[in-house]
C-alpha cells in the first residue's frame, strides 16, 4: 500500500513539474515575442546613419532647397538627417557647429567651404576620426573632405563673361558684384568670367566689389560703380541678392542704358526678367546638391569611393525662357 502510495506521489510531482516546465516555456516564448519587435526596432534605429547637414544661413531660400534635395535622398536610402546652420550668415558660427558635430560622433557631414585654415583642419580631424565630409555649394580645397558637390564655379563664371560678351556685342564697360571676396566659389566665378573678357580688347572690367552677400549692400556698392564710372553699361552680379540690389541701384541712378546680369533664379530676378529689367541670369541646381551629396555618402558606405568633385548643372534663364512672348516686349 505504502509502494503504491510512494509511486502516486512520483507520478503526481511529474505531472506537477512537466506542467510548470510547459508553464515556463510557454511564458518565455510569449516574452520573446513581445521582445522581439522592440529588440528590432532598436537594431534598425541603430544601423541608420546620422548624417548633419550644416547650411550657411538656415532658413535661406537656396539652403532650404539644399535640405530638401538631401532629406529626399535620406529617406530613400534610409538615413537620419538632421539640419542645422547659423540664423544669419556667420562663419564663426559654422566652425562651432562642425565642431560640436564631430563631437557628437555623426556618421557623416555634410557642409559649405569656407575658406578658413581652421575649419579646413576640423574637417581634416573628421575624416581621421572616420567621419566622411562632403563639402557642397562652395569646396574647401586643401582638405581631406570626401567630395565636393555642387556647381562648376569656374565654367558658370565662363558662362556668364560669354553672355555679356554677346550682350555688349564684345566692347564695353562692366562693373561687376562678387558675394565675399574670400569665398572660394566667388573668385573661381571671377576668373572663370575675367578668363572670357580678357579675350575681347575692347571689353573691360572697370571695377569689382563685395556685397557680402547682402541686397543693401549689393546696391550701394552698385550705385558707386555707376557713380564713379559713367562709363560702365553692364552690372554683373555673381551671388544670389546681387540682382536685385544692381537692379535697385540702376534705377536710382541710369533707369535706362544699364544691362544686369544676375545669379541664381530668386523670384525678385525671375520677376525682373519677365519686366525686362533684368538680361539673365545663371541658375544653379541647389535640390540636386543635396539629393546626390546623400547619394554619394551612400555610396562610400557601401564601399564605392565617389569621384573628387561631383559637377551639378547650371541653366541661363532669360526672356525667352517664359516662353511667352515676354522677349517680344523688351527693346
């Protein structure tokens, strides 16, 4: 009695242990299920490369085309963009943040050259820390960036000394607006553009100056040249508010007999073209330079090392280009 007793009792603790063990398993199976999205999603969020995208000034029009080009290319190929830049145009400013940028250990970086030996050397810190760098809009050459992306400066210069030289039937006087002096882009559009005039005797560069990239400045610096030489029938501008402030400018000073040439497609150009008041002007592609900067970083994570310089195009908008009958209007 006492054996079968003993043998009920092992029988009853199998039972009771093979339904706890049933009871753990079950329940670890249900944790991991419940665990295994979220372990998932972790792993996802952390494979995504962070990239940062330092603009020049944050809320202008050209940047903000820049953020969406590359914002676009980062949901394609799954990466986190974030996008920063000074409130107003400030170099020191965008030393800071690439600096703090490499601090916060960002896969990659996205920015505008400056032409600075300082920022030159924190690009330089990014690329032996393992951080690639591309630099669009304007390159910083003499650094270790990745690739430069972004206009031709030197042939958009060559474009536009051809488009006044055609203008001014190759004789002439010109006085001409760079955004900053120091900027790289800037004087590689200048030389591009002297490299075109210099090839016609009778067509001179009377004076250059800086607008610092400013519209009010743009047009006092204008109606100076228009003051100081009475000579000069063709205002050139080669950053993007030199148009308007040389159209300003013109008309203050010689409402008529004054040919401008603009830079960039600013909706107070575009208008001023349309109103004939303005001959053309040289429209870069800033959507594209972020789109294929993103693309490019793509690429150099997957192994493919991108060309040095990535070339986006540029395109001459003037009356003709309304394609409505607006060039019939003009003198």
């Amino acid at each position: 009695m006492s054996n079968r007793r003993w043998n009920l009792g092992i029988v009853f603790l199998f039972i009771l242990f093979a339904c706890l063990l049933l009871s753990f398993l079950f329940s670890t199976l249900r944790i991991r299920e419940l665990v295994q999205p979220l372990k998932s999603t972790g792993l996802g969020e952390e494979s995504l490369h962070h990239v940062v995208l330092i603009s020049q000034e944050l809320d202008n029009p050209f940047w903000r085309y820049i953020e969406e080009g590359a914002r676009e290319a980062s949901e394609k190929y799954g990466m986190n963009l974030d996008y920063i830049g000074p409130f107003r145009i400030n170099p020191a400013e965008q030393i800071k943040l690439l600096e703090k940028t490499i601090a916060s250990k960002a896969d990659a970086i996205v920015v505008q050259g400056i032409n600075d030996p300082l920022y030159r050397t924190l690009i330089d810190k990014a690329a032996l820390l393992g951080i690639p760098v591309i630099t669009v809009d304007t390159d910083e050459p003499g650094s270790r960036r990745l690739s430069y992306v972004g206009t031709d400066n030197a042939e958009a210069g060559k474009r536009m000394g051809e488009l006044v030289a055609l203008a001014a039937g190759e004789k002439g006087s010109i006085g001409v607006l760079v955004g900053n002096e120091q900027a790289h882009n800037q004087q590689l559009r200048l030389s591009g553009f002297r490299s075109v005039i210099s090839r016609y005797p009778e067509l001179s560069i009377a004076d250059v100056r800086s607008s610092n990239i400013s519209r009010l400045q743009a047009a006092q610096e204008a109606e100076d040249i228009l003051l100081s030489y009475p000579q000069v029938d063709y205002l050139v501008g080669f950053s993007a508010l030199d148009g308007a402030g040389m159209l300003e400018a013109a008309e203050r000073v010689r409402p008529q007999g004054v040919s401008i040439f603009a830079f960039d497609d600013l909706t107070e150009t575009k208008e001023a073209i349309q109103r004939c008041r303005i001959v053309s002007t040289i429209v870069q592609q800033p959507y594209e330079m972020g789109y294929d900067a993103i693309s490019l970083l793509h690429d150099h994570f997957n192994g493919k090392a991108p060309q040095q310089q990535h070339f986006t195009a540029v395109a001459v908008l003037d009356r003709q280009s309304f394609g409505n009958g607006t060039e019939d209007n003009c003198p």
